[in-house]
C-alpha cells in the first residue's frame, strides 16, 4: 500500500466549492442538523433521507425539542427508514445532551463519540462539519477513495486499515476548512470515485490516484467478504375486526425493537394452519382469503412472508385494534410490512 498523497485538499476543496451538492443539511449546518442528518445517512441513500430529514426538522427543530418528544413520536417520524435503533439512539443522546451538556453538543471529538449511537464516523462528521475540527469522518465511500488513492490490497473491512486512513487523513486537514474537506471527501466518494467503475476523468484527485494509474482502477477497494443472510419464513395476518385492524408491538430488544406490526408468526402457514392461529389468538375467525407473498431483506435476515386476511367475530385485547388515522398518527409501522400495509 502506497501512502496517501500529499495535500489533497489544494485539489478537492475547489472542486467540492464548484461541485457540492445543494443538500438541506449542507444549510445552516449547526451541530444538530449536522448530527441529526448523518445519523439518517447510515444505511439510507441521500435521496431517501432528504424529505425525512425535512420533516424531522419541522417537527423537532432543536436538541430540546427531540429530548422532549415521546419515543413513539420520535419512532412515527423515522417511520419507513429502516434500523430503528438509530432513532432510539438519536432520542436518548438528546436527553444525555440535555442533562450533561445544558442542550449543546459539545464541540469535541472524544465527549460526542461517548454520546449514545455515535461512533467514530459520525463523531468525526459533526466535529469537523458543524465545530471545524480536524477530526476524519472515514465511511465506506471514504475508505474507498483512500484504497484507490494508494491501491491499498488489504480489505478494507478491516479496523487496522480504517484505523490508519483515519489517521493519515488527520494529518492533511487544512486548519480553515476543516469541514469542507470532511464533506469533499465524502461527495467524491458517493457521486465519483463510485463503487465498480469510477468516473476518473471527473476526479479531481485523478492525477494523484495510484490505482488510476494502473488502468483498472476498478479493482480496488479490496472487499470484505460477505456471509450468506439467514432465510426465515414468516406469516403475516390482517385481522380485521369491525373496520379496524390489529396490530401489536415487539418486544423492546432485538429487531424492529418497540415497533408496532401486523400479528405475525414463524411459519408458513396454509389455510387451515392460519386460521388454527387466528383461532388460538382468540379472534374467532369468520372466514380468510390470502394477501400474497412478500420478501424483506435485513442486513443479515430474510423474511419470506406469506399473508392472510382475516374477518374476526372478536377483537381480543392481546392486540390493539386500529383506524387508519391511528395508524397514520400514532402507531410506527415498520416498512418489513410494506407489503400488507399496503393492503389496509
């Protein structure tokens, strides 16, 4: 692996001034809307997170105001993003922010990675970005800028190789521009030097880029290898009980923690099956006709769904029995049931 090359930033920060992207978190980048944003960021496209964000804004537009909320608020509005304990995070480092820091979050590196929900990354994102410290934010698409810069040929999903880009980008952050270099080296990454194929004639970096000059610059960043996501079948039901709809919530640890959801159970149950369930449930079931088959991927799970409607003569109070303004006020949904909430 080659060392990184010397003062990056004389060639990126004019590029990223003429190039970045007009982002809303980009705007008035105070230490929350810089935190709130790039905790949205994990694991969700920009795209997807732009009306999200927006809509967090303008429901909670301070440390104070998310401290303050209800979890279920916090979890209605982060409804549709996936990785729920992001949220959940998000929530308790508020209060932790309000009970510690007086409602500021405090403007350094060490302190904001002790906050709950922030680690390395983000914590290097909001110091940089929002406080103007020399502090790298290195993600995937900055670690695979740096592999291609030196044609780095160890995994880059290993701590070690995070670790010392890390610390070789520290070393080249100019002291008045702190989080424009942050925020360049991430816009290379997620709109030129792109995952297979990068646009090199774009680059900015092009004449320092030790894989360009290979030809095949494609070849880097060596990945991690991937384990095969576990399958598992689920069926899903829509009980339905004099215009309403049950739902129930999860338990408060594990996956989908504290979401509400369409009753659901392992298995994929066929007709008489469904109805023994809905039966054992106490719904006094009245008939059923099927809703399809549905596939929701986790990052290491695979739920295939099998889905039945059913018209109940009971509405036993293990479930809570909705309207669709409940549904659409108060109770988060995960979008693993995208397919079914569809149907309702």
């Amino acid at each position: 692996m080659e060392k990184l090359p010397e003062n990056l930033a004389a060639a990126l920060l004019p590029w990223y001034e003429a190039s970045a992207r007009p982002l809303p978190w980009r705007q008035d980048s105070t230490p929350y809307r810089v935190w709130v944003s790039e905790i949205m960021l994990q694991q969700t496209r920009i795209e997807a997170a732009r009306g999200y964000f927006e809509r967090f804004m303008a429901a909670l537009p301070t440390v104070a105001d998310l401290a303050a909320a209800q979890e279920q608020t916090v979890l209605k509005l982060w409804e549709g993003l996936g990785y729920y304990s992001r949220a959940r995070n998000l929530h308790r480092a508020a209060r932790v922010v309000m009970e510690k820091y007086g409602g500021a979050l405090p403007a350094d590196e060490a302190a904001l990675r002790s906050l709950p929900g922030i680690g390395d990354y983000t914590a290097g994102a909001v110091a940089s970005i929002a406080f103007g410290l020399p502090a790298p934010a290195v993600d995937g698409n900055v670690l695979r800028v740096c592999a291609r810069l030196t044609r780095c040929d160890d995994s880059i999903g290993e701590l070690r190789v995070k670790n010392a880009f890390r610390e070789a980008l520290r070393e080249q952050y100019p002291p008045q521009a702190c989080g424009a270099f942050t925020s360049a080296l991430m816009e290379l990454g997620e709109t030129v030097c792109l995952p297979g194929t990068p646009d090199c004639p774009a680059c900015p970096l092009r004449e320092k880029c030790a894989a360009e000059k290979t030809g095949r610059p494609e070849r880097w960043p060596v990945m991690p290898g991937k384990k095969p996501r576990r399958i598992q079948q689920r069926t899903v039901f829509i009980l339905e009980h004099e215009g309403r709809v049950a739902l129930v919530r999860r338990p408060d640890k594990g996956l989908l923690a504290g979401l509400w959801e369409l009753p659901n159970t392992e298995g994929a149950l066929d007709e008489t099956e469904a109805l023994c369930q809905a039966d054992r449930w106490g719904c006094a079931p009245l008939g059923l006709e099927p809703c399809g088959q549905a596939v929701h991927i986790f990052t290491h799970l695979e739920w295939h769904m099998t889905g039945w409607r059913v018209r109940c003569g009971a509405a036993p109070d293990r479930f809570v029995w909705t309207t669709p303004d409940d549904r659409a006020e108060r109770y988060p949904v995960p979008s693993a049931f995208r397919a079914y909430k569809e149907q309702i």
